[in-house]
C-alpha cells in the first residue's frame, strides 16, 4: 500500500495521508487553488511516504531500504493503519544485518 501526503511550507500545513497519486494530485490542486490562488508556493513538498509519515526522498539510502522493507512487512498485517510493528522493524533490522554479515562472510571467504 503506498502512501502520499502534500505539504505546504508556506501555510505549513500537511495533507492527511493519501493512497493514490491521483488523490495527491488533487489535494495540492485544491489547496493552491483556495489558498494561493493557483499559485504554486515555493519549497512545497509532494510524494511518497513511510508508514512513519517521513518522505521517502528525503531519508538517506540505508534508511529508506529500512522503511520500505519494515513497511512491506506492516502491511501484511494491516494496510491502512501507520507506523511500524516492533516484529516488523526488527525484520527489517535481521533482513539488513543478515545482509550485510553474509556479504562480509563472503567478501572474507574469496579474499
Ligand atoms: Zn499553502
């Protein structure tokens, strides 16, 4: 389930959240619109996010592999609510760590 928000930073106001990119598009039309007259305000932010309500592009790489694989996992137990199970960001943590030890084991295994 993805997840959209619009964000003003001139009225610093955020959209609620939003799953579809057309209800995205809408929301920032409707808002520039009635609040800005059609203008488009500068700085204004749109797009994909975590459960946790954080941009995907603004977290680092690491950061948003963490998310996106904690938030696949949340999502098999429910897709609408927000935030993270404690068993899905520790999965998320094994998934990477366990990851990363292998490439270790191997990258030492053929050195
Ligand atoms: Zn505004």
């Amino acid at each position: 389930m993805r997840r959209f928000r619009y964000r003003c930073t001139i009225c610093r106001t955020t959209s609620p959240v939003v799953h579809e990119l057309a209800d995205l598009a809408a929301e920032s039309e409707v808002h520039r619109q009635t609040i800005h007259g059609g203008h488009i305000p500068d700085d204004e932010m749109a797009g994909q996010i975590d459960r946790l309500g954080r941009w995907y592009a603004t977290l680092p790489p690491l950061a948003a592999l963490y998310s996106r694989i904690a938030d696949a996992l949340s999502d098999l137990r429910d897709l609408k609510t927000m935030g993270h199970y404690w068993w899905a960001s520790a999965g998320a943590t094994l998934l990477i760590g366990g990851t990363a030890a292998l490439a270790l084991l191997l990258a030492a295994t053929f050195l």
